[in-house]
C-alpha cells in the first residue's frame, strides 16, 4: 500500500501538468475571442457545450468540464468588453 505522501506527490505532478494544459486552453479561449469579436458572435453556444460535455461519461468529468467550460465564457467576456 502506498503511502499518503506518495499518492498526495502524484496528485501534485498530475495537478501541474492539467495546469500547463489549462494554460494552453486559456490561450486557445483567447483566439477564440478574436473571432467572435471580429464576427459579432456570442460567447455562449450551447452546442458546442454540449458536445464537449458528451465526450465525458462520469459525472465527475462532466462536472470539472462545466466548470471549465464556464471559466472560458468568463475569460472571454473579461476580454470582450
């Protein structure tokens, strides 16, 4: 049985590497606005939340996705104004 350093120092190294990732996604978001400034689009679009929530199956997923997806709306609204 491992111990609860152990399994808590790979929950870090995990923890680090979805932060470089959300980073990435930030950055993503962020060419995203661009567009729909340019095109006169809304942030939101129900279908394409959808879709990316019917990727996940657990409800733990779709849960941080939603939270995820919600973070992205912000940070282009944040920079639409």
């Amino acid at each position: 049985m491992k111990s609860l350093k152990a399994l808590r120092d790979k929950i870090d190294q995990i923890d680090q590497k979805i932060s470089q990732l959300l980073e990435k996604r930030a950055k993503e978001v962020l060419e995203i606005k661009k567009i729909k400034k340019k095109h006169k689009l809304k942030v939101t679009d129900k279908t394409r939340e959808k879709e990316i929530l019917s990727r996940h199956n657990g409800a733990y997923q779709k849960e941080i996705f939603k939270k995820i997806i919600s973070s992205s709306k912000k940070l282009q609204r944040s920079t639409l104004e």
